[in-house]
C-alpha cells in the first residue's frame, strides 16, 4: 500500500518540478519552488515531538502580484488511525494520540491509511521588504490508501465518512487554509515557517472551525526553503 503511496508522490513531484519553468517562460511574475518540512499533526506534535517524526513534501508558488500569488503542494501527511482498539474501527481518521490512550503499538494497528494531500491555496501576501507574511485559502485534493481494502465493514465505513465516490477512487476533494511567512535571504532564495490545516469533509466546516481539536488534529506545521525563477 505505501509503495503506491510513494509513486504517487514521485509523479506529482515530477509534474511540479517542470511547472515553474513553464511559468517563467510565458510571464514576467515571480515563480519559485521548495521543499517542506512538516511536523506531525499538532496534537500529535504537542503530545510528544521528535525530529524522526517529521514528514516532508514539495511545493510551487507563483506571484501573480506582489500582494497575491497561488500555490500548489504536495504533501505527505504521514498515517491516520482508526480506532479505539487495534481490531475495530469506531471513529476516525485521526492522529494517533486521538484515537487511543496509547496503549497500543502502531506497528500493530490494523486500521489506517496512509495520506496524501495536496492543496492549491490563493494567498494574500504583505511584502515587508525581506519579510512576506501571507494568509492563504483554497480547495485541496487528498489521496487516502487505506491499510485493508478488502473488509466490506471498513470500507462500509470509509465510505460513511468520505462518501461511496472516494472511497473507489481513493481521491477525495476537500478546503484548505495556511498561515505564515517568508523571509528573502537573497532575490532568489527564501526560507519560512507557517500552519497549514486540512478540511477534508466541506459539510461539517462550519461545525469544525469552532472546534479547536479541529486545528490540533487537522492541522500541520511546517519550515520551508524555496528558491525563485526571475
């Protein structure tokens, strides 16, 4: 299962990688490309962080303005867990330090899915000279592969929770939103740090953004480099 996992990530970075120089090629704009580096989810992160946890992907931005660009990623999210025992499944997909009270073992938890996001985000950026606060929202596509395709019951329950569609594609369609900044060290190179939170069942966004284990279970921080195409 994580193998078409990691050829998922592989084509899409692939794809993303030729996109900045057709940018440039056809605009005066500003295009650049960088590398991410993403905690776990934050309740994860806050319950007990270390650096062998961390997660990675890849991302473009495009400034359309000096005060608007878009920007596309994808992101490797790591596992989500089904719980609360390592034989069923009551709720999920959460973080791990969600969905037991760590009793467990993850090597020996039987229902998860490894995930995969990718979102397009418009952002609204002030450009301080060196410093570029920006503030981003947009759709997002994820890509759940899920540790046993095969049990009707779970599939039963990922399609109560995704919708029958995703669940026989494996591709769902979701909100995304970010937060954060970059700081320029030079005109073509640029390091940052922000928060990106994932929405990935629109229906109950209204239910969720009052929630704060919403933004601690759904949401990610993140340190990037990027380096630009003038």
């Amino acid at each position: 299962m994580k193998k078409r996992a990691i050829f998922t990530i592989v084509f899409m970075v692939a794809l993303m990688c030729v996109a900045p120089f057709a940018f440039a090629q056809k605009t005066k704009g500003e295009a650049g490309i960088g590398f991410l580096a993403i905690s776990p989810p934050l309740v994860d992160t806050l319950s007990a962080f270390s650096v062998s946890d961390m997660l990675y992907g890849v991302t473009v931005n495009y400034a359309v303005r000096p005060w608007l660009g878009v920007s596309t990623d994808v992101l490797y999210l790591g596992d989500l867990y089904y719980g609360s025992g390592s034989g069923s499944f009551t709720k999920g997909p959460l973080p791990w330090s969600s969905i037991t009270t760590n009793s467990g073992n993850k090597a020996d938890w039987k229902y998860y899915e490894s995930f995969i996001y990718a979102p397009l985000s418009i952002n609204l950026m002030l450009p301080l000279g060196i410093v570029r606060p920006y503030l981003g929202l947009g759709p997002a596509f994820y890509f759940h592969f899920p540790s046993t395709n095969q049990d009707p019951t779970f599939t039963a329950y990922l399609a109560s929770h995704y919708g029958s569609a995703n669940v026989i594609g494996r591709i769902g369609q979701g909100l995304t939103a970010r937060v954060g900044f970059d700081v320029f060290l030079a005109d073509s190179l640029s390091i940052g740090v922000g928060y990106v939170v994932r929405e990935d069942t629109p229906a109950t966004l209204f239910n969720d953004i009052g929630s704060l284990d919403f933004y601690k279970q759904r949401g990610y921080l993140f340190a990037v480099g990027r380096v630009y195409l003038k």
